[in-house]
C-alpha cells in the first residue's frame, strides 16, 4: 500500500475507521468523509491526508469530496465505498408510507451512494488504474439457496466445505435489497473498467463490532464468533493487496464463526475472469 492514495467513505468510526487505519499502517495515504462530525478531527493524525462533511447520498458534496481528495493526494488508487446504513424493516408490520421512507432513506445511502462515489472517482483512476471495493453484507450470497447449511452440493463455492446457518433476516428487507443492488453494480464495472486495470470487487461481511451493528443488536448479547473490526478490514487490505492481476467482479465474504480470512476466489469472481478472457 505504500504511497497508495485511497478514499474511505463513512469513516469517522467502525469499519470504515477501521480500514482507513489499516490503510495507512500500510503506508497509504488517505481521505475519509462521514456526516459524523469527528471525522474532520482525523486530520490530526498521520497519514489522513484530507476529511470532510459529505453525505453520500447528495452527488454535489460526493463530487466535491472526491475531486478535494484527488487535489490533496496529487490522484487516486483506492476507494473504499463503505458508508450505509441499516434500519430494521419489515412489510407486516410497518405503515406503507413508513416503508416508502425507510426506502428512500436507505437506498440513497447504500446504494446510491456507492454509484455516486465511484463514478465520481472512476475519472480519476482511468490512467494509472487501481481498485474499488464495494462494502455489502454476508446477508447476500450467490453459493446457493441459504437453506443449504451444507455447501458441499455446490462445489464453486469456495466455502463449500463449511457449515453456515441462514443469512439475512425478515427484517432488513430494503437493507438487503441495497446490498444486492450493489453486486450489480460491481459486477458490470467489474468488466467495464478491466481494459483500465481497475479491479472492482464486493465485500460482505458478518457480524462485526461496529457502532451500526451495535445499535441493531440492542440488549441482545454478541453472537458467537462475532469479528472486530480490525481484523475484517486485514482482510479488505490482502485483498488489495493481490494488486492488478488479482480477482475483480468478486464477492468477498467473511463470515463470523468461520476465520477472518481471504478466501479463494468465488463464483463470480471466476465468471468475471471467463468473460472478460473472452
């Protein structure tokens, strides 16, 4: 990561923190943005490079946030779209017009705000190239159908030799629409930005230490295997740290209980290498 320059959104604190620390403990310079006051106090600390006051959901303070970034690292190589937020929804219980809001609030954040931030970082990154994970959650995966506890019925899954309970929940079903929709947008400028040497990949994670995760979980104790933050976003750096030939269109996933650990590339990591080897 040396003299790497990267941008971390929703970095005032939890993963996103968590990352940029990771980042610059590897010698990258970095540029974070929150609507967290405390993220402007980072500047204070080496290697954070710029900060700033940016809702992802408004494309004017994205656009200014990105290009303020790219001014004060001399470019970027990184991005890091992280920021999201997650509130409990369910149709049988909440009012039509308290799902439309919960809707609108959570798709501007998670996913329009990963459109946003990439596409206005991606002009920078058309030179030199670089990488762009996208943070999702292990709610979403692709291995088969979550009421297969045993994945050894599809051996693509690079996971499939391990135990895991159903993911995602009744609860968070605009949350996790937002995460799907992210896959998507990986996925396509997985193969869009390859000529570019720009790997775009997803990033699910399970339960993690965070202050969001935190708030959902209430009173209720740590699941078991629950993961720090720090040792997740290790992960997110072996990731980038494969460099330009390493995987792009994949869906990393770490999994509480089972390790915080790269894994092999999964499968659409290898339908993405198969297409764009076309």
């Amino acid at each position: 990561m040396n003299g790497r320059r990267a941008i971390v959104t929703g970095g005032a604190n939890g993963f996103g923190l968590a990352v940029a620390e990771a980042l610059i403990a590897a010698g990258a310079r970095v540029s974070v943005c929150d609507i967290d006051e405390a993220v402007l106090g980072l500047t204070a600390r080496p290697g954070f490079v710029h900060a700033a006051l940016a809702d992802v959901s408004s494309a004017e303070q994205v656009k200014n946030f990105v290009d303020d970034s790219a001014s004060a690292m001399g470019g970027i190589d990184i991005v890091v779209s992280n920021a999201g937020i997650v509130r409990p929804t369910q149709p049988t219980r909440d009012s039509f017009d308290q799902g439309v809001a919960d809707f609108d609030d959570v798709i501007a954040v998670n996913l329009r705000g990963v459109y946003l931030t990439g596409r206005a970082a991606i002009p920078h990154m058309l030179a030199n190239g670089g990488d762009i994970v996208n943070v999702t959650t292990d709610h979403i995966h692709t291995c088969g159908w979550p009421e297969h506890l045993d994945h050894a019925d599809f051996p693509e899954c690079p996971w499939h030799d391990v135990q895991r309970p159903p993911v995602g929940s009744k609860n968070f079903d605009i949350y996790d629409a937002s995460k799907w929709g992210i896959k998507g947008i990986t996925n396509a400028w997985a193969r869009a930005l390859a000529s570019r040497r720009i790997r775009v990949n997803s990033f699910g994670m399970g339960a993690t230490v965070t202050p969001m995760f935190l708030s959902v979980l209430g009173d209720r104790p740590l699941p078991p295997g629950t993961m720090q933050a720090p040792e997740v976003a290790a992960v997110l750096l072996a990731l980038l740290a494969e460099g330009p030939d390493g995987r792009t269109g994949d869906d990393v996933q770490v999994w509480a209980g089972h390790g915080a650990v790269l894994p092999p590339v999964g499968l659409e990591g290898r339908l993405a290498a198969i297409d764009l080897s076309r």
